[in-house]
C-alpha cells in the first residue's frame, strides 16, 4: 500500500469512527431522566438514535413510513453514506416518483441500536467517558423498536402509516406491528421470518467467532488499544456475504472463472474470480462498519423469537389486531426461505389478521429485496397505494 492509500484509509476510517458519537445525520438524544430500557433488565442512558427524513410530514402527521435497516445498514436508506460516499442502499425503493413516494410520504430511517453510525452502540461513548465495547448490554430487536418507538414519539407522530424493512428490517417491522399494534396502520415485512433459525446463528456464530480469534480484537477493547480486528471481520463478512446470494446467481455471476490469470497457480491466492470477489466484499465492509457492532447486531438477531412470550403460538401473537400486511418472500432466498413467511402467513390468518402475502420468483437469493426485481417495486407501490385509500389519505385518489 502506497503512502497516499495509507492516508486515506487512515482518513476514512477516522471518518467511520467519528459516525459513533457524532454523524452525519439528525441525532435524537435522551439525557439521564429518559432511560432506555432493555430486554435484558438493564437499561442505557443517556443514549441517542441517528436518523434521516425524507419527504415532508403532513399536517395531521398521517404520512410517516419508518424504514427499519437489514443487519449492516444504516440511516442513509436514500442518501449518499458519508463514510462509502456512495448512494443510500435503498435508492430504488424510496425517493420522489419511487414505489416510497417521497413527494407523498414523510419516511424516517434511524440506525439501529447498537450499530455504529450515530445510535448508542458498542462504539459510542458511554457515561463514563469510555468507549463502550463490551460493556454494552447485550440488545434484542425488541429494545431496537422501542428506541424507534421513542424517537417516533420525540418527532411528535403518534400513529405510523407504515413500517417497512427486509430481513433483520422485516424482523423489526413484524416487532412493531406485535409490540405497538394500535401505531401501525400498515406493515410491509421482506424476506424475513418470525424468529432466527438454528441455521442462520449457526452462521453468525461462525462470524463472531472469526471476529474474537483476530487478535487486534484485543478482548472488545480495540478502539482503546489503536487497533482494527480486520482480519476477522472481513472473514465474518465473507462467510455472511455467501447466505445473502444463491447458488444460481453465483454460478451465473463466476461460474469457476479464474481471475486475471490463464492457469491456476498451484497456491493459495485467489485463483478463482469468486475468492476475489468476497475478499474485495470483506475488505471494503471493514471500513465502514464497527466490529463490536457486529457482534451485538447479529446477537439481537439470535435472540429473535417473537412468539416465545406467547407459549410459540404465533398467532397469539396478532390476535386482534388491526394492522394490514404485506409478506414478501423471494424463491432462491434460502436464509429466509418462504416457508418463514408463510409461517407468519398462517399466523396472520389465524389470527384474523388482513395480510397479503407474494413469492416473488428471482434467482438472487437473499440481497433480492435490495436489488432491481421490478416485481417486487409493483408490489410494495400497489400495497402502499391500496392501504392509502383504506386510510382515507387525502392524495390516496390521485393514482
């Protein structure tokens, strides 16, 4: 690496680093007297919650859509990310004439709890002016949503229109609409399920477990000690990055095409394009997103269960409510395949829930939601369109 590279990642990973107290966004933040509490029994403060607005809010406040981000997102669903610079990672999905209209709906997006982009994390600062790490209660997506809750409270909206998110996204959504019934009008949950598999925390204890053997871990205790664990992370990484694709799409993607070379090598560096290619994706995630946090995100994810509570009985779960769902599954999704939705399918229904529910065919595994399935954009327009005029939302005629 060049002396100018050096610079610039030293640069950009001083930017990333100052994200954890002070980012690039609007900060909600609760002093002493406004506890957080947690699932756990413990409790933070003070604490902040980093967010981005899109949209205006109208005047009786019946437009807002929170957008709830997957495990590695953020709050810049339709900005530019100051660390990446580059676009929001939802560009396609939301902003003016998009399937989220932003010139209709007002649509909040804030890092989750425990992230490292501007909410209290294990990389912030805590009250005794040390960095966190592992001192940080461990965090569920229950604390997630009420830390959502509170910032939807502190923005002076007392209803939603609609939650909206995929994956660790649809596990909040599907957390709202349980915890907060009478405040989601509509919920739109996306190649996600109920609760964590024995599969996927199989693979997320294989990424922890890559990010606490790096010994620039240093015990939790690496943004004290000057270090990274970037080793292990960008491992993590890799091993995640796998279960978001599919097979079809790594086959037609790479096949068994070498990179840059006519031969194999005999050796250990990337022969095939595909090594290249997580190599490049766990290198460039290290420099934009906290090692601790990912520890504490994929954990909150483990612990989801949302009918634990309720004897496993999903549909105790929505009994009553008034909430109108859309379920959208992808077919070569295998970390949330559609039988989780339609789990939550038939708990919705048993419950006497009103849900529509879509298996979208795309040979993209998992990331689908986030990518361009035109299908997919009809949907969540058409769903959004339709609970509008249920609401009696004044623009809801115009389409």
């Amino acid at each position: 690496m060049s002396a100018t590279d050096a610079a610039e990642t030293d640069a950009q990973e001083r930017l990333r680093r100052g994200q954890a107290d002070h980012p690039a966004s609007p900060v909600m933040r609760f002093g002493p007297d406004r506890p957080l509490p947690l699932d756990s029994g413990a409790a933070i403060a003070p604490w902040q919650i980093a967010y981005q607005t899109y949209g205006r809010l109208n005047a009786d406040r019946s437009n807002a859509i929170l957008v709830c981000h997957a495990l590695t997102g953020d709050q810049h669903v339709a900005s530019d990310n100051p660390v990446t610079g580059k676009p929001g990672w939802w560009t396609m999905m939301i902003g003016p004439g998009r399937p989220i209209d932003t010139d209709r709906w007002f649509v909040i997006c804030a890092n989750v709890l425990g992230g490292c982009m501007g909410t209290t994390g294990p990389a912030s600062t805590g009250p005794d002016g040390r960095i966190y790490g592992l001192d940080l209660p461990v965090l569920t997506i229950g604390d997630m949503v009420r830390a959502q809750a509170m910032l939807v409270d502190a923005l002076g909206i007392g209803r939603l229109f609609a939650v909206v998110g995929g994956s660790m996204g649809g596990m909040q959504v599907l957390q709202w609409a349980a915890a907060y019934p009478d405040r989601v009008f509509a919920a739109v949950c996306m190649a996600s399920g109920a609760r964590h598999s024995s599969q996927n925390i199989a693979f997320h204890e294989v990424g922890r477990q890559a990010v606490m053997a790096d010994p620039d871990w240093c015990g939790g205790r690496y943004l004290d000690a000057g270090t990274s664990p970037k080793k292990g992370l960008a491992v993590a990484r890799m091993a995640a990055h796998i279960t978001y694709m599919s097979g079809q799409s790594l086959h037609a993607k790479f096949g068994r095409n070498l990179q840059d070379r006519e031969r194999l090598t005999f050796g250990f560096d990337a022969d095939f394009q595909i090594e290249s290619y997580l190599r490049h994706q766990g290198m460039t995630f290290v420099d934009r997103f906290d090692a601790n946090s990912y520890l504490y995100v994929t954990r909150a994810m483990d612990y989801f269960d949302l009918a634990a509570a309720r004897d496993g009985a999903l549909s105790k779960v929505f009994q009553g409510s008034r909430t109108r769902f859309c379920i959208v599954s992808f077919t070569s999704d295998w970390l949330f395949p559609t039988s989780e939705s339609r789990a939550v399918v038939h708990a919705l229904n048993a419950a006497g829930a009103s849900v529509s529910f879509v298996e979208i065919e795309s040979d993209r595994g998992h990331d689908s939601f986030l990518l361009d399935i035109p299908e997919q954009f009809r949907i969540v327009r058409g769903f959004l369109t339709g609970a509008a005029r249920a609401a009696g939302l004044a623009f809801a005629g115009r389409d």
